[in-house]
C-alpha cells in the first residue's frame, strides 16, 4: 500500500540522516516525493494518516517536517508527549529535558545504589538506614548480621553496601563472597581458605597463599550463611574481629593487621545458632522480611524489575497481562524473592519459544486465571493491585530506558474519590496554619458541608474499568444492606457514589496517618440517630471484609445518610423561620451573611450592620424592619455584644414570635447554625441543646411568655469612661441568662436632671428599674446605687434587688454568690492592670481570692466583697515591689514575728504558695499592714 511505502521512506531517511540533538534533520513532504514519484497531496495526506496513528511526528515548520516515531524513541530513550510541535525547537526542548533527566537518575543511581533496591524507602528502609550508619561509623565501620529467610534479597543488600560506599568515598575497595557452607565440616580447609597459608604447613603446601581476608583488606567480606560455621570456625574469626589481625596456617610468628567490613547473612535464629561471644561482636542485626511480608507495591515492581531484566537480556519487548501479574504477586513463594526471579524466567522462556514459533518480535504472557485460587486474596490487597496495575496490562520494551521501574505503574488520579482528597488537602492547608484544633476541625465542617452539596456526590465507578466482578458483586452487597437500614432504594447515581467510596475506603484504611484522622474524628455533622447508623454501617464493612477502617468513615456515612434524608425532614423546615445577624461595625454582620449565604448557596440569612454613629434604637428599628418585610412566624436572632442582647425580647414581644437569641457569634458560631438549619431543622426545641453542646450562648424568648423589658442607667458626673467600664463589668460578671431582658443604657449626669429627660431614652414597652452612678440623682422613687454602694459587700445585692430577683430563693442566692465573687474578681483585674507592670492581673488576683477566703475560714471572720478588693490590691502591688527588689535586707525590719499578733501567723501560713511560686519573702512588717487591712482598718 501507498502509506507502507511512504512510511518506509520515512525510515530510510533517518537511516541516511543520523538523529542528532541540536541538528535535529527531518523529512520533509518534497524529500519523500523525490524517493517515490507520489503526489504531494497524496504524501501530504498519508502523513497525516500517519500522525494521527501515533506512528509519525509532525514538527509545524516551514517546510513541516516528518519523525518516524520509534526512529526518535530508539535515538534518544524518550518517548514524545504529542504527534505534533510548533517547531524544532519545542521538540528538542522536550528531548533535551528528558535526556536531561535520565542523566541525573543515572546521577543518581551511581551516588546512592540503593534507589535501585525496591524497597529502598518502604519496607527496607529502616535497614538501609542502619546499614549506611554501620559502614560509615569511624575509623572502621561496625560488624552487621543480615537475617531472613532464604531468598529475601540480603546478598543484594550486601553488594549495594559496598557500591554505596565506594560512592560516598570515591574508592574502589574490594568485595568477597565466601560461602561458610562449602567448609563447614573442615574447619581446617575452612582455616586454610580463610586465612591462607605458609609454605610447607601441610602437604601439598608448595607455596605461600593467600586467604580470602587478606584479599579483603580495606574493603568487605560477606559471609553467607554464617550459621553453618562451627563453634571453632566462629573462635578462628574472635581475634580478627577483636584486634584485627590474624596468622596464616603454619606461620604464628608473624601477625598480619587488616582492616575490614564485616557483613554476615544468616537464615536461623541467632540465639539458637551463634555462640553469644561471637554475637556480641557484631553490634547491627538487621532482619530483611519475606515476599509475604513485603507491600503489594513492592511485589509489583519487584516483579517487573524481573521481567525487565529478561527483556534486555533477550532483546525482545514483553507485554504482561494484568492476570499475569495478579497471579505472580498473590502467589506463595517458600524461597522468596530469588523463586519469584527464577518463576519469572521460565514463564519468559515458554514465551520466548512460542515467540520462534510464531515468528513475533514481542513476548506475550497471559496466564491463566484459573492459576490462582481468588478466596485465598484479601480484597484490601485487589484494591491495592488495581491501584497500580491497569486491566489492558503492562508492556515493557527492550531498547526504552526506564528511570525507575515505577514508571511502568498506571499513576491513577484519585478522583475516585473527592471525601479523602479534600480532607486530606484541607489538612494539608490547615497543619500550615497557626490556629487551634477546634477552629481547624470546624473549618473542616463548613468546608465539606460546601462540598457536600456542590461535588461530592456526583462521583462514579465503573464496574469494567476499575474494579473486578468479585469485588464489585461484594459492594453490591453492601450498598444492598446499607438500603435495608435506611428503609430506602437508593438510585443509580448514589449508589455509584457508594461504590466509589467504598472502593477507595478500603485503599485508604492501608494508609492511615495518625494525626489527620486524630483531627478530622471530632467532625460531627448533627443528629446523634444519624452518626449512630452511620457508626453501624461502617462495622458492617469492617466485619465484611475483615479489616479495620479509620474512624473518619463514620463521617462520610454521617453524611450520607443525611442526603438521603433530607428530601424527608421538609416538615422540620420552616420557610417563615428567619436568621438575622446584628453585629457592631460598618461591614461586620453582611460580610459575614454574605459568606455563610455563598458557601450554603441560600439566601436565609439577613444582616443588619451597627456602625459607630448608630444608635441602638436605630439598630433595633432595622432589626424590625427585617422582621416585618419578611413576615416571619419565628426568629434566630444572632448578636455580637453589648446591649444588642435584649433585641429578643423587645422582638418576642412586639411581632407575638419565639426568637432563639444566640450572643457572642463570630464566623464560625453563623456556619454551625446555618448549617443545623438548612440540614437538620428549624425546631427550637432540637436548636437549643445541640447549639448549647457546642459552647454557643444561646437561650428562647417565648411569646406570652416573657417579663417586661428593663432599662438600668449607668451614669458618671462628666464623660461616658466610668460608667461603659462599669457596663463592661456587669455585662462580664452576670450571666447571660440574666440580662436577656434588660437593657443597659450609659448616659452622662446631664442626661438625668429631669424625670421626661430621663424616661425619653426609656420605650413605653421598658420599665426604668433602677440607676447606677457617682452622683445621686433627684429623681424620687427609683432606686440609685452609688459607685461607693457598688463596691461594697452589698453592692451586687442591690443590683439583684433591681432587677428583680427575690433573694429568700435558695437558687438566687446560689447565683447571687457566683455572681458576686466573678464581679468582684473582675473589678479586682480591671484596678490593678494599670498598677502592675510585671505579674498577671488575671492569675494574682484568683490566687489572692483564693488566700483571702483561707484566711477568712481559718479566723471565722465574715467575707466583705469591698474588703476583699482592698485586700487583692494592697497584696498585688506588694508581691510585685518584693519581686522588682529582690535584694532589699528584709532582717532591716524593726519587727519580729513575735510582736504580731497571733492571728498573723495565719496570714503568715496562707501566703506561703505565694512566696513558693515566686521565690519572695514577705516580711513582718508587710504581714502587720495585711492584718490591720482586714482586722482594723474599717472599709
């Protein structure tokens, strides 16, 4: 046929014009039509043919120019990414750059022999390590005994030891091989072979010889099979071991120093088998595993390694089908590595036969699959296979040289599975990061929640290009129980879903890295029925297949579960259920909104933004708009700080609507409500507990079923500093719970000469309950605290009076207590961190709360909150003054202990951990000031 012969010409063009990179000579259309007399068009035309068969490269210059493929690849080891280039220079720049690399993997190989051995960094890596350690280690490196079963590899790992340390040292040292089972049974030939011999020592010595240590010196001596030498053949090496020297047979006179690596390989117990003082001189054992021991992985590019090694051998390619190689890996092999090589070469030379006899230039092997007994093969390890080895097989060629045998393993994308791919990489971004594990797991969850809806359920398997029937017959199975549990037929495409994942599941449970699955285990996705079957299902799998999953599993099903019933959970939704977020700055709550609405792709949630010249009525004004623009029958209303808390009852009350108030939300609090409430439900009875399990502030305003709404006003005489400190600490000290319906107002003196002036900043839905402030005001019948009261043991008293709280209850005055030594806590911090430059205010004042409640215990002496703040400053200043002058002569004191009295040696003991933990000695004199404090001075 014309395109035979055009692609023959091809070929005799490159035969005549030697391939050469930087002179790349290619063929051109008018080259062929002057070998051939064919039509430019028709060559043209057949070219093309040819490009599009992968059989011809076609460079776009002027003239194009024409590669016979296997011309370029035999040329240059290298095998073009395209059919086409846009000019010589693209594909030399290819050529070059592979040519580039092979240069540095040979580099390579010949720096560090070991990249060559498989296994190097997986099961034998550890033992490398080890064995590079021992024959750098100065002067002379350490002894090493290889273990292991016979035909594990350790005469290989002995060589590449010696081919690594010529490397390193740029020498060229020996290397013997002596085999102590050839001489086992005369330990006088043993001698003899061993060390050499002088002239005349026995019979038949007619000259002086040389033994193998001497061959030795400077370099490596491997004995294998050490086990077979006898107690006297282990003594004959004590001393060379020892001192390093030794005698020939017949010459003790004369002592010869050699200096040598010692490598032993045995395939018996050492204990059993070695005298302990010849074990004691060879500080490495290494033990090498077996085939069976050895990953799947490992077995597969051993095994290609074999039959690349017969392809070069016999010049010829050979394909291996895929049930060719899922027979040689799973298969048992009593000698290990060097059955399997020899397996290998006979299968080729049946091949190599039937190749004569057919006349064809490449060897196909395609065992049977019947070889194999399938129930005896794990399905992890089916998985694993198919990771690495394509169904269509794996062909190897005799003139390509490959890098590293891997190159031959199928590198699937692990699409197959986007739950682990994007867990992993968000743990991958978050290790980078400096946050917490909390904040990294809940990013975690808003994350997936986004991929949940957008990506992760549109993933599939293909029963004829992924997997086995075996294994896809046993996920149907699966998917079949996983059906009956949820009462439901599942369709095509999640069930596509569950067996890619299961699929991949099983891949995965081989490769568990501790750490990720510690972090990504707390994922919870919210209803505990749902992780409850979720937890069933996965133990399931687990006992189906006889292995162990990773607990992030439990997720995936979690998830899953929730997808298929979410098409059921529409009566929990309520559509005229609304989410509003009311945060203090000009962009803080929409910036917010706006992320949540995008990452859940809904509009649900509104936002109302409170900018600094934004009054809170005018807030609460936008907050009701909202409310009323979108009718809604309930309200989560979500606020950041402040007096944005009493929204909900003002709301509750005005719209006659159940508001779930949830305070003190940032980002992270809006994503887990968002997503309760998109997924789960909009019920505030399931909203509280979960929302409240999770740490969030939250609590319902009832219609009907709330108090009046209450202002208290904190006034100071000029400026507004006081008094937002003062706010600042009641909103920190009472608990949430208790300031729901109370709003706290800051106002200046001014603001209160007048009753109407007053009750201007007061709705006719509030009632005025009480002030607080430096200056008494005139106004008759509502209760004033002073700043004085407020510091006082009464002063939080007062507060729970106002407010309403009926002391007589046991349960006020427990809250009443709480409350009063948080508060008091809380002053004490805010009066000393402008006093202390060195200690912590937060940690000296609990300790010092905590002394002071000793003390008081210990004299029977009644708790004064204002007594207590006096104390907590005095001593805090004071253990920081002996602290700043370590030095000052306390014995200069005129005051002993003696002059106290005896209720200060109580001070005295209650204030030994404070001079413990910071290495100060608090004197008499300041005990003497401690006990007037709280014995005579009248606070």
């Amino acid at each position: 046929m014309r395109i035979d012969n055009i692609y023959e010409c091809l070929y005799k063009f490159h035969q005549a014009n030697e391939l050469v990179l930087g002179n790349l000579k290619g063929c051109t259309v008018k080259d062929i039509c002057q070998m051939t007399d064919y039509a430019r068009t028709a060559v043209s035309e057949d070219l093309s043919k040819l490009t599009n068969k992968h059989q011809v490269i076609k460079v776009k210059s002027r003239p194009v120019l024409f590669f016979a493929r296997p011309v370029l690849e035999k040329a240059f080891f290298f095998s073009p990414s395209k059919d086409e280039y846009a000019s010589i220079d693209h594909l030399e720049a290819e050529i070059r750059q592979e040519v580039e690399t092979k240069e540095r993997v040979k580099h390579e190989l010949h720096n560090n022999p070991f990249s060559k051995v498989i296994g190097y960094d997986g099961s034998l890596a550890d033992s490398i390590k080890k064995m590079k350690a021992a024959v750098l280690y100065p002067p002379k490196g350490l002894n090493i005994m290889l273990t292991g079963e016979s035909g594990v590899g350790k005469t290989l790992l002995a060589e590449h030891l010696h081919q690594f340390f010529e490397a390193k040292t740029e020498t060229k040292v020996p290397f013997i091989y002596f085999n102590c089972a050839e001489y086992f049974n005369n330990p006088e030939l043993l001698t003899s072979h061993l060390f050499g011999y002088k002239k005349g020592s026995f019979t038949g010595a007619d000259s002086d010889h040389q033994g193998l240590v001497e061959l030795a010196d400077g370099g490596f001596f491997f004995l294998d099979e050490v086990h077979r030498l006898t107690n006297e053949g282990q003594e004959k090496l004590f001393t060379l071991l020892d001192k390093g020297y030794f005698t020939r047979m017949g010459e003790a006179e004369k002592q010869r120093h050699v200096a040598i690596k010692f490598i032993f390989a045995t395939t018996e117990e050492l204990e059993k088998t070695f005298l302990k003082t010849f074990l004691r001189r060879i500080p490495v054992n290494l033990h090498i595993p077996s085939l069976s021991n050895r990953s799947i992985k490992e077995k597969i590019q051993l095994i290609l390694t074999f039959f690349m090694e017969e392809s070069q051998g016999i010049q010829k390619d050979i394909f291996i089908s895929y049930n060719t190689l899922k027979y040689l890996v799973f298969s048992k092999y009593k000698a290990n590595v060097g059955e399997l090589k020899s397996e290998i070469q006979f299968i080729c030379a049946q091949a190599y036969l039937d190749a004569i006899d057919y006349e064809t230039q490449e060897l196909t092997i395609d065992l049977p699959l019947g070889l194999l007994d399938e129930n005896t093969v794990d399905t992890k390890d089916i998985v694993v296979l198919n990771e690495y080895v394509p169904s269509g097989g794996i062909k190897i060629r005799h003139d390509y040289f490959y890098p590293h045998v891997e190159q031959l393993l199928q590198v699937k994308d692990k699409q197959n599975d986007r739950f682990y791919n994007f867990l992993l990489k968000e743990y991958a971004d978050l290790k980078n990061v400096n946050i917490s594990s909390k904040d990294a797991v809940a990013m975690m969850q808003n994350k997936m929640d986004q991929l949940y809806d957008m990506d992760l359920f549109n993933q599939s398997i293909s029963k004829e290009h992924d997997i086995d029937e075996q294994f896809y017959n046993q996920i149907n199975q699966i998917i079949q129980y996983i059906e009956q549990e949820l009462a439901i037929l599942l369709p095509e495409n999640l069930k596509n879903v569950l067996a890619a994942h299961i699929y991949s599941s099983v891949f995965y449970s081989a490769q568990i890295n501790e750490d990720f699955f510690d972090l990504t285990k707390n994922i919870f996705s919210g209803k505990i029925e749902n992780y409850q079957l979720a937890e069933k299902i996965v133990l399931y799998i687990e006992n189906y297949f006889a292995l162990k999953l990773p607990n992030t599993e439990i997720i995936f099903y979690d998830l899953f579960i929730r997808k298929i019933r979410s098409a059921d959970r529409r009566y929990e939704l309520d559509e005229k259920c609304g989410i509003v977020v009311v945060a203090h700055g000009s962009a803080t709550a929409s910036s917010m909104v706006e992320y949540t609405n995008v990452l859940f792709s809904t509009s649900l949630m509104n936002s109302v933004n409170m900018p600094i010249n934004q009054s809170v009525e005018e807030t609460l004004d936008k907050v009701r708009a909202v409310v009323r623009k979108n009718g809604y029958s309930k309200l989560i209303l979500m606020v950041d700080i402040g007096s944005l808390i009493y929204f909900g009852n003002v709301i509750s009350k005005e719209f006659q609507i159940e508001v779930l108030l949830i305070s003190n939300i940032n980002l992270l609090t809006l994503l887990e409500v968002a997503r309760e409430v998109i997924y789960e439900s909009t019920n505030f009875d399931y909203l509280l507990p979960v929302l409240r399990e999770k740490n969030h502030k939250a609590l319902i305003c009832r219609k009907g079923n709330f108090e009046d709404s209450k202002v208290l006003v904190i006034s100071c005489l000029t400026g507004l500093g006081t008094a937002l400190k003062i706010e600042k600490l009641l909103l920190n000290t009472f608990p949430q719970e208790l300031l729901t319906n109370v709003r706290i107002v800051t106002l200046e003196k001014k603001e209160l000469e007048d009753l109407s002036r007053l009750l201007s900043f007061v709705h006719e839905d509030e009632k005025l309950v009480g002030i607080i402030g430096t200056v008494k005001t005139e106004i008759p019948d509502i209760p004033f605290v002073s700043l004085d009261n407020l510091l006082s043991d009464q002063g939080i008293r007062l507060v729970f009076q106002m407010l309403g709280f009926d002391l007589t209850k046991d349960e006020n005055q427990a809250v009443l207590k709480k409350v009063s030594a948080k508060y008091i806590q809380g002053l004490s911090i805010e009066a000393i961190t402008d006093l202390l430059s060195i200690l912590n205010p937060k940690s000296i004042t609990i300790e010092l709360s905590k002394i002071y409640s000793d003390i008081c215990m210990q004299t029977k002496k009644k708790s004064d909150e204002k007594r207590l703040l006096r104390f907590i400053i005095h001593c805090a200043c004071m253990i920081e003054r002996q602290i700043q002058h370590p030095e000052y002569d306390h014995t200069s004191y005129e005051l002993s202990y003696r002059e106290l009295p005896e209720l200060a040696s109580v001070i005295k003991m209650a204030f030994r951990p404070i001079e413990v933990s910071y290495n100060v000695v608090i004197p008499p004199l300041e005990v003497k000031y401690i006990y007037e404090l709280l014995f005579e001075v009248n606070v």
